[in-house]
C-alpha cells in the first residue's frame, strides 16, 4: 500500500522435522524472538531445510 512500509524478518527455525513433523507458531516465535517480529504480519513465507518452497511441497500450512 502507498506509504506503508513492509520489511522482512530473519528466518527462524524453531522445530525438529523428525517425529511429527515441524511447527513454528507466531505465538511462540513472538515469545523468543521480540521485537524481532512484526505486530501485525501480512504474509508468511516457509521452506524446507534443503531450500525447497513451501508451495511446492505437498504439505498443509495453517496460518
């Protein structure tokens, strides 16, 4: 949007792929990380360990 700044964050891998898999919750990313995370995202962006992205994995993302 005009005049709105955006910026991106670091990217943060908090989980362990093995198991059940691997979950990063904003709630808790907030928690480790702040201020490192905006208030209010408007986007989110996944990969897996080896670069691949997340829309071309297969898996399901709840946001």
């Amino acid at each position: 949007m005009p005049g709105e700044r955006t910026y991106g964050t670091a990217w943060f891998d908090e989980g362990d792929a093995s198991g059940d898999g691997d979950s990063e919750l904003l709630t808790d990313l907030r928690r480790t990380h702040w201020p490192r995370i905006c208030s209010s995202p408007v986007d989110m962006e996944a990969e897996t360990v080896s670069g691949v992205k997340s829309q071309h994995t297969g898996n399901i993302f709840h946001t």
